[in-house]
C-alpha cells in the first residue's frame, strides 16, 4: 500500500579508495528504509555525484556538481589515505562538498578509516592533504575513526539512528510533514530510539502495563511479535530496545527469568509524551 513520505537527501562524500564503504552507506541508508519508513513516515535517499550528476557546461565541473547535487539534509564523508583532485578551491572535490554542505549549517558525520595500508600504496601528496584537512576538523567538531569496514558499517549504524532522533533539521522538518498532512507519528526523543519508544508506548496503553519479552518474541497485550517471522535486523533491535527501556528506568523487571517487565512510574510519565 503506498503512503506518504518525507525524503531527506544523504550526500556520500569520499575518495576514490574507500568505494567498499560507500557501498555500505547504501546498505545502511537501505536497511533503515526498510524497516522504518512506512513506519515513520520518512525515507533515506543515498545521493553521489556518480548517480545524481549529469554532463554540463559552463562552470568548473565540482561547482556543476556542487550545484546539481545541493539541498542534501545530511551528508556522511569518508577517508582513508587519500584526499582526492584538487578543484581550484578545495584540495578536493570531497572536501568542497564537505565544506559547502558545512557552511549551510547542515548536519555532517565524518570517518577516519584506520586500517593498515602498504606504504607503498601510499601517495605522499596525498596523505599529507588529508592530514591538514582531519587536523583542522579536529577544532571544529566531533569525527569518528574506524579500524575496518565491518566496525564502520557498525558505527555508522548507531550513529545514523542517533542522529534522525536528535538532530532538529530532521525532527522539526518530520513533525512539520505531519502536522501540514493532518498526520500523527512518534515524537522523537533523543536518547531512546524508536522501537523503544514504540514499546514503551504500547505498553503504557495495556491494560497491565507489561512487556513480556521472551526467546520466541515480545508479548504486549494482545499484540505479540513472533521472531521466527522477523528479520535478524528486527529482533536486535527489539531485544535492544527492551535493554534500553531497562537501562533507563522505565521498566523493570517482574519475572524470574527475566521475561516480564512491567511500567514504572518514569516510563509512564515518558511514554506520554510520545505520540503514536
């Protein structure tokens, strides 16, 4: 059944030598997609110069492509040991995105791999462009390093959910769509994230204020969800939202093995302010 969305564009900014981590952004941007967007009502939409651009003349082509390629709402770069071409006003393409995107104040997560290279395979040029560049990203914000693709994959992850339930150009621009389509979602809270919250609503809303969380799958009310039917993805982050409620006090826990959890008072002063 089709339902009505808030695209939020996610420029990939790299070089050319970390094309196994952009592939992965995807995959994330996808997966998230997947499992969330009918849901909340949003979609992820990956944008690169490769896919989004097309041939134009009349300007240098970084500034087409900077052009064609504006308006993203977030914008996910990566490095290894290149920088990139330079464009005649950044030592890179990668980094005039960056840069621009910067500028319109708008959301930017940066990554440092540091998996081993062959120093031969080691542009000297290069490596020491990048340097200043991640030097002077260290006195003006917050950037995340990462040993190989599979930790990558796994910070990126975490960090784009943390991002979509705490940053204001996505949660004001979220509950402007559904306040102008007559809508109602989640409201987002920054430090849980949204199957938490989902949760912790529901059951606030039955008649017992429990969740029963088991090897087969999690019970609230009349509504059950059966893991054997879910996706891998799913059940972690079912298993991990029940951690977090736990963790922060809003359940806890009547069973002896740790199968029924019950409201607490915290939990249902929360769950009222989150809309379903």
């Amino acid at each position: 059944m089709s339902y009505k969305a808030t695209v939020f564009k996610v420029m990939i900014a790299s070089p050319g030598d970390v094309l196994e981590e952009r592939k992965l952004i995807r995959e994330v941007l996808h997966e998230w997609n997947d499992i969330h967007s009918e849901m909340r009502k949003i979609v992820l939409l990956p944008v690169a110069w490769e896919t989004h651009s097309s041939p134009d003349m009349g300007d240098r082509p970084q500034a087409i492509i900077n052009r064609q390629l504006k308006d993203c709402d977030l914008l996910v770069g990566v490095f290894w040991t290149r920088i990139g071409t330079a464009t005649g006003e950044y030592p890179s393409g990668t980094v005039e995105e960056i840069e621009e995107h910067i500028k319109k104040e708008k959301p930017t997560m940066l990554y440092f791999s540091s998996a081993s290279v062959r120093p031969d395979n080691v542009d000297p040029d290069q490596y020491s462009e990048l340097k200043k560049f991640k030097d002077s990203c260290e006195s003006r914000g917050l950037f995340e390093k990462y040993s190989d693709t599979v930790e990558f994959k796994d910070k990126f992850d975490r960090q784009l959910q943390r991002k979509l339930n705490s940053e204001p150009c996505f949660t004001e621009l979220l509950q402007s769509y559904t306040e102008s389509a007559g809508e109602s979602t989640i409201l987002l809270s920054p430090e849980l994230s949204m199957m938490a919250q989902i949760l912790l609503k529901k059951a606030s809303l039955s008649d017992d204020g429990i969740i029963i969380h088991t090897y087969f799958g999690i019970k609230i009310g009349e509504e059950s969800k059966d893991y054997q039917s879910m996706k891998p993805r799913e059940i972690a982050e079912s298993e991990s939202a029940v951690e977090e409620l736990e963790r922060f006090g809003l359940i806890k826990d009547q069973g002896y093995e740790r199968e029924v959890f019950k409201v607490t008072r915290e939990g249902f002063e929360k769950a009222d302010s989150v809309i379903l």
